[in-house]
C-alpha cells in the first residue's frame, strides 16, 4: 500500500472520524470558489455532493446539513427542493454530468481509489441556491446574473458550457 502524504492523512482521519471530509477550492479568476463532500459514498452510501459561490463557512455548514440528512434517509432525486441549508430558502440538488467529474472532485475520486482500488461509478450532485431577492435558480428565466455567475451548471455536459 501507498504512503499517505500529510493531506492524504488528514483527510482520511477526518472522514473516518467525522464520516466524510469538505474540500474548498479557491475561486480562479472568473470562476468562482467551490466546496464538496468527500466520503458521502461510503458514510452515508450516497453521491458527493458539490455546492458554488457562497462563503466556505457557509458551504461547509450546507454539506454538514446535507450529510445529517443523508443519514437520516433522505433520498437523492433530480430537481428536488431541499430544506434547511440556508436559512429561509429551500436550495435543489441537480446531477452533475459525468463530463465534469474528473475536473470538480478530483480528491472524492482520489479517496474511492484508495479505498475500493478504483475511481469507477462515483456520482456527484450539486446543490443550486436561490437568489435572495427573487428566490430564483440560475435555469430560470429572469434570475440574477450574479446568481447565474456563481453557479455553473454543471448537469449540462461541457461541450454545452459551464455556465
């Protein structure tokens, strides 16, 4: 077996300790930053889950939320509102096209291969927010285009775009 470097080791303790580990990627330029779950495949035998544009404290809130009720039975269904995330708003969680997966949760795949031996089969969703004002997703027809910035649609395959 591999030697685990430092973060490999962290992220390995913490998942066994807490059930799964939060990845934060920094916004690069136009794109904005970025949180996923690590471990919610074998912890609570469901997908990764991804979420974009908020603060870190606060996606990492969301993915601990996400994970209670994962726990606790939920279901994970294209399209589906999902309550108390945020405050207020009910957030959805839409699938993300396979043609996205190697480039946004590359450690969740990295972990599935140090556990099972490969990297095959691993679903990840992501968890849309409104804006606060029209309470609107980034698909529907008169949203705010700082909400639609934040939050790149990646259930559409990348030939279509990201955004």
């Amino acid at each position: 077996m591999a030697v685990l470097n430092e973060f490999e080791q962290r992220m390995v303790a913490s998942i066994a300790e807490h059930g799964w580990y939060a990845m934060h990627v920094l916004a690069d330029g136009d794109f904005p930053g970025f949180t996923y779950s690590i471990g919610f495949w074998e912890s609570a035998n469901a997908p990764e889950f991804l979420i974009y544009g908020l603060p870190k404290k606060l996606m990492h809130s969301m993915l601990w939320e996400m994970f209670r009720q994962l726990k606790a039975g939920r279901r994970v269904r294209d399209g589906e509102p999902i309550s108390d995330l945020i405050e207020g708003f009910d957030c959805i969680m839409r699938p993300i096209h396979v043609s996205h997966i190697r480039e946004h949760i590359g450690s969740a795949l990295w972990y599935q291969r140090h556990r099972l031996g490969n990297d095959r089969g691993l679903q990840a969703w992501q968890i849309f927010w409104p804006g606060k004002e029209q309470k609107l997703f980034p698909w529907e027809a008169g949203c705010n285009e700082d909400v639609r910035g934040w939050q790149p649609l990646l259930y559409l395959p990348k030939e279509q775009g990201v955004g």
